[in-house]
C-alpha cells in the first residue's frame, strides 16, 4: 500500500529517534552489569553517575522507545488496515510534543539533575524539566488516538456488520487503556511532583504518589506488551506459514486486558503502608485475572504454530517445533517474534511468583525483579519493536535489510544473553542481592567489610548475559543503521503480514463494540482504586522532604518540615 511522504517521513523520524538513542540506554545496561559485578568500586565512570546512567536506561528503554514505537506502530496499523491515514497535523503535533518532552528530559538527566530512575519516586527529586518533558512525551503518545478513533468510527459506520480487524482492535484497546492510565500520572506529576519540585510544597505525600505512579505503572507494561500481542495474533501465524487458530480469542484476549490492565497496579504496593490490607488481596486477585489473557494467548498460539508446522509436513505431537522458519533470513521477523515468546514464558511464570502476596515478600526489591521484566519488556516488547521497526523502515524506504544471515540470529543471541543474565538475577534475588544497588562500591568489593561473596556467581553471570545481550544489540544497530544507509532498491510501501483465520467465528456484537467493556473497565477500577486512593490520602505520613539517591540526608529542610523537629 502507498502512503504519503509526510507518513512516511514521520515513521521514519519515530523510529529513528528512540533506536539512535537505544545506543546510550544499551550502553547503561551493559555498565550496569559491570558495577553490579564488582569490576567498578566507584559511584560513577566516566563522568556519569550510577543512579544516572541507571535512570538513562530505564527512561530511554522502557518509556522512550516503547511510546515512540507504539505511536508509529499504531499509525502503520490504522493506515494499513483501515486505508486511512491519521490527520496530517494532530500526528506531527503528536510527534513534536514526545521530541520535545524526550529533549526536556534528556538534558535533565545527562546534566545529572534527574537521577530519580524510571519510577521516579518521591522524595527522589527530579529538575522541573524532566517531569515536564515526562508529561509531554506521555502526553504527545496519546494525541493520535483521537485521530485514529475519529477514522476507526468512520469506517465501523460504513461497515457495520464487519468485524474490526484484530490489529485495529489492539492498538484502539492499547492505546485506551494508555489514555485512561496515564489521567493519574499527570496528576501525580502536576498536582504533587512537579510543586514540590519548584519549591512551592515542602513536603510530598509518598504513598499517595507512589500509588497514583502504579496505577500508571503496571497499565504501562500492558501498554508496551500490546503491540508485540498485535504482531503475534495477526503476523506471527502467516510469518510460520499457518493460520491463526482462533479469531475469536484474540479479540477476548484483548478486551480482558482493557478491563484488567489498570486495577491490579497495588501488587507494586505490597509493602507499602497506608493501602487497606483488602485492596491488597482484590488486586492481588485481579492480577492472576490479568495472567488469564496471556495464557489464552499461549494456547492460541501454540495451536497456530503447530498448524503451520503440520503444514510445512511435521510428524508427531511436538514435531511442529522442528518445522518452523527460525532462520529463514527472509522471514526474519518470525524469529524475532519467536524468540520473544520464548522468553516470555520464564517471563509470565516469574511475574505468577511477583503477583502472589506471600512470594512477593521474598522477592520484593530483590534482584528477582529485573530477573521477571527482562524476560517481559526485554523480551517480547523489545524484540517485537526491534524487528518491526526494522520491517517497517526497510518496507517504507525500499531499501533491502543490510546483513540479512547477521539479522536473523540477532534475536537468538538475544535470547542466550537474556536467559544467562535473568538466570544470574533471579538467582542473586532469591539468596537476598537487591535490586537497584551499585554492588561494586561495597558488597562486591572484597575489601569492604560489607562483601557478600554468595553474590559473586550471580553477578558474574548477570554480567555475562549483559556481554552477549550488548553484542546481539551492537549487531543490530549494524544492522539497522546500514539498512539507513544502503541504497533503495524497490518502490517503498507500507506492507504488514496479514495473518488468516483457520477458525474465523462469525461476528459476535459483544467482542465487536467498546461501550460495554469501558463500562465494565470503569466499575472494576472505581472499586479497587477509590478506597486505594482515600486510604493514601489520608494516611500521608508526615511527608518526605526530598533526597538525591547518592545521600540519606535530605536535600533541604523547611520550618514546616516534620523532619526538622
Ligand atoms: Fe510484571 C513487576 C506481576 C507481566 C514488567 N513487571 C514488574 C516490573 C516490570 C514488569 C517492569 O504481581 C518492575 C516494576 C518496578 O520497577 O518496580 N507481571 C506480573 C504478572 C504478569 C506480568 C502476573 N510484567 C509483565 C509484563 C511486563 C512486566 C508483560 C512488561 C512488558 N510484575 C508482577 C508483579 C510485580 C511486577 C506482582 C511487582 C513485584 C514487586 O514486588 O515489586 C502477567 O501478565 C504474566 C502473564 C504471562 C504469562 C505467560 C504466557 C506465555 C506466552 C508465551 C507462549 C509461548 C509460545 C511459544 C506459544 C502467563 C504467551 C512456544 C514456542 C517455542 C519454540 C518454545
């Protein structure tokens, strides 16, 4: 399908951006490797803090590219499927808005004036700017649904009785749920952050921010994993040469996850005091609800793969596994694709741990936890962006894939680095080494009374996972950066794999239409988050004054300070 220049000019710049910046949030996880393992006894290296680089690479790889991407990703989808493109100037203002806040927050952190990582919790306090430029970028991801939802009720109006394409239906339920999640970080930001941080306020209520981030928060991992969820329903079963095996469940799948993305963001909150123990236990529940979506999606799969194997001649109950396209060059995205569903099983199994209140004593704040993300945001998020945004550019421009045998084993390296470096994670979480902590300064470092050699094994091996991931990631921006520069050889065109049904059930109103589903999505949350909410508020505490993550004394004190008593 052609699209206009100004589209495809966009595409580019929203893919460009984040993956040029990828290169300064790859290189962070990699040192975070290095002075976690104890080869660092220092706070910083070359002239970048810990607690910076650690907050560059949770905000470039976790925030940045994953809004950017999600934006391109929905206009290729709305365009492609609908063959309507957004509104010239809502998408280029949606465009300048996340350039502008990404600007704003960049020069925040490498001025190391915003060293509050990716959470940015309080009394961690930031410059003005980046919560500003934070806003904005949120802001500016969200602009384009209201174009994309004014041509999705144009077209449902000319075709009443046909379904909505599941593509479309991902990305109109990803980006809802993104709408409604991000209301209470922009309250959080605007109303209790961003005073504080100009020096209005003295003092900010903790809990009540911290609970207002996760109900952005966990919503937000849903809001990076929906598109990989999009790629995997309608590209993944074509890309294996199958079918998808069940329409039908894709769209329940989705529709799940509108109701339960958001009211489960409490299972951060475990710990945290000033949360009624019940809403504790509700969300907890919720949170196994929310699992119920991606096991449908594994079974879903796992039929359609083996329908593409048993068509490409597999024999025997897993001989499908034997028959798929893992390096088939020209069908890269399929092992992009796979090897994030791999990972996405330890993934989805640790996350089950996370979610249940008794293990989630054991493994909170514990190295566990980046053990349980890298195997989801690092794992099928990332890969799916990687090897879309590859597609998409090298579709749009025309140019061939540069190292196309080098490309296709990119992910697969990925999948080693990752499974060696949770591994080490998961591990050093279990025997009690904390997440988030600059280990080589002291419990790494055999000539501080604090060593704990226990951990040696487990960093070293989250070390090496950490060498070969930065390798897969030095091979794909070689990758990508040479595709830039090659030469076009086609016509460019916007092309997705579309992905048929082998069971196509016939249209049901229910799992075609919004309204009900917002009304459900809205009563779930209004009961697990209200008493949330009053209980925080009125339980305050007697309010942070702000610290910076390298000192326990506070920044500074004010007369109406508690602290100052
Ligand atoms: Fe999580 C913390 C619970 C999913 C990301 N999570 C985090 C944090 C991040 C994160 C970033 O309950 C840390 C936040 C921080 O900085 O503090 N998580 C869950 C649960 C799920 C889950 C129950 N998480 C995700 C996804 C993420 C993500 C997805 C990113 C994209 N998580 C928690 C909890 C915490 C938490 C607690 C807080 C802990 C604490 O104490 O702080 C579920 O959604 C998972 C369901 C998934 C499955 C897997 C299905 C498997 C599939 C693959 C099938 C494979 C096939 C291929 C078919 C049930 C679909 C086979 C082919 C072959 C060739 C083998």
């Amino acid at each position: 399908m052609q699209i206009s220049k100004s589209l495809k000019r966009l595409i580019y710049w929203e893919l460009g951006i984040p993956l040029t910046l990828l290169t300064i949030g790859i290189y962070h996880g990699l040192m975070q490797t290095v002075y976690r393992a104890g080869i660092i006894h220092q706070s910083s290296f070359a002239h970048l803090e810990y607690y910076q680089g650690l907050t560059l690479h949770g905000v470039i790889n976790a925030i940045v590219l994953t809004s950017f991407f999600a934006v391109a990703f929905g206009h290729a989808t709305i365009a492609y499927y609908l063959k309507r493109e957004p509104h010239k100037w809502v998408a280029w203002l949606s465009f300048w808005l996340m350039t502008v806040g990404t600007v704003m927050a960049a020069w925040a952190m490498l001025s190391g004036k915003a060293s509050v990582l990716y959470t940015f919790y309080p009394p961690l306090k930031a410059h003005p700017l980046f919560y500003l430029g934070a806003a904005l970028l949120i802001v500016g991801s969200w602009v384009p649904l209201f174009s994309w939802a004014n041509i999705y009720m144009a077209w449902k109006r000319e075709n009443p009785e046909t379904k909505t394409p599941l593509a479309v239906l991902g990305t109109l339920v990803n980006f809802t749920i993104w709408f409604v999640c991000t209301l209470a970080v922009a309250y959080e930001v605007l109303v209790l952050l961003l005073p504080w941080a100009l020096g209005w306020r003295a003092t900010v209520n903790v809990t009540l921010a911290r609970t207002l981030f996760w109900f952005f928060g966990h919503a937000l991992v849903y809001f990076w994993l929906l598109p990989a969820y999009t790629m995997y329903y309608t590209m993944l079963p074509k890309l294996a040469g199958g079918k998808l095996f069940s329409d039908l469940a894709g769209r329940i799948s989705l529709f799940l996850f509108l109701l339960l993305s958001v009211p489960v963001g409490v299972h951060h909150q475990f710990s945290d005091p000033s949360i009624p123990r019940g809403i504790k236990m509700f969300q907890g529940l919720l949170t196994f609800g929310v699992a119920i979506p991606s096991f449908i999606t594994a079974f879903t799969l796992a039929a359609s793969l083996e329908y593409a194997g048993k068509k490409r001649g597999s024999r025997g109950l897993l001989g499908f596994f034997g028959k798929l396209p893992y390096l088939d060059s020209s069908r890269y995205l399929f092992a992009y694709l796979i090897c994030g569903l791999i990972l996405f099983i330890f993934g989805g199994l640790t996350g089950i741990v996370n979610a249940s209140g008794v293990l989630n004593a054991v493994v909170h704040n514990t190295a566990w936890l980046p053990g349980h993300f890298h195997m989801t945001v690092a794992g099928p998020v990332f890969l799916s962006i990687i090897g879309m945004s590859l597609f998409l550019y090298s579709g749009i421009s025309g140019k061939p894939i540069f190292l196309p045998r080098v490309n296709v084993i990119i992910p697969y390296l990925w999948v080693i680095g990752i499974l060696i470096f949770s591994t080490g994670l998961s591990w050093g979480g279990l025997i009690g080494e904390p997440r988030r902590t600059n280990l080589g300064m002291t419990y790494l470092n055999p000539k501080n009374e604090l060593f704990t050699p226990e951990w040696v094994p487990t960093t070293t091996l989250a070390l090496a996972g950490g060498i070969i991931m930065t390798f897969a990631a030095l091979l794909f921006f070689i990758v990508f950066f040479g595709t830039m520069f090659s030469k076009k050889t086609a016509a460019g065109k916007l092309e997705l794999p579309v992905t048929e049904v082998l069971h196509d059930e016939k249209r049901i109103p229910l799992f075609d239409s919004f309204k009900p589903w917002l009304i459900i999505m809205a009563i779930i949350i209004v009961i697990s988050y209200v008493p949330a909410f009053i209980s925080a508020s009125q339980n305050p505490g007697p309010g942070a004054p702000p610290f910076t993550p390298d000192n326990p004394v506070p920044q500074q004190i004010s007369k109406s300070n508690p602290y100052n008593q």
